[in-house]
C-alpha cells in the first residue's frame, strides 16, 4: 500500500501498489488505512514538510494457511491474522 500521511495524521490518496491479494481483502486493507490516525511531531513535520508518501504492506495471514512474505521488503509490515473457515461440505 501507498499512501500520503498528512500534517493533520490522516492516511489520503491510498492505493494499492502490488498485490497478491483479493479484491476484498484489497479494499479491507485501504479501509484499514482510512482509519489510521496519528500525531505527528514537529521535527517530523517540519523535516518532511506538510505531508509525506509512505509504503506499508499489509499481510493477511491465515493461521492454518503458510506463512505469507511481505511484497516490498524496505516498508514496514502490518500482519492480520485470523482463523479461515474450513471449507463448506456439500450435502
């Protein structure tokens, strides 16, 4: 994910640079990044200017599933995890 972190600490302009992922899980992860809200410091701000473009990769890691690489290894990682439903049985 690509992102602008603004002055205010809101994530903007969020877009997904590369994916392996879902439609779905692609539009979770930017709804995740809608929510980001953070505070940043003078120095940050005034080292930056008003506003800086960030990567970040959000991996969605089901526990019985293999473990997941990150996409771009200089971005920091955010992981998700959570248990997949085990497969419907048809009757």
């Amino acid at each position: 994910m690509e992102y602008t972190m603004t002055a205010k600490g809101l994530a903007e302009q969020i877009a997904v640079v590369k994916s392996t992922a879902s439609k779905s899980l692609q539009e979770s992860a930017m709804r995740l990044l809608r929510g980001v809200r953070c505070k940043p410091t003078k120095e940050w701000i005034n080292g930056g200017g008003p506003q800086r473009r960030l990567r970040l990769n959000v991996v969605f890691q089901f526990f019985n599933e293999s473990p997941v690489k990150p996409i771009d290894s200089n971005s920091e990682v955010v992981s998700i995890s959570a248990l997949a439903a085990p497969a419907s049985r048809k009757q």
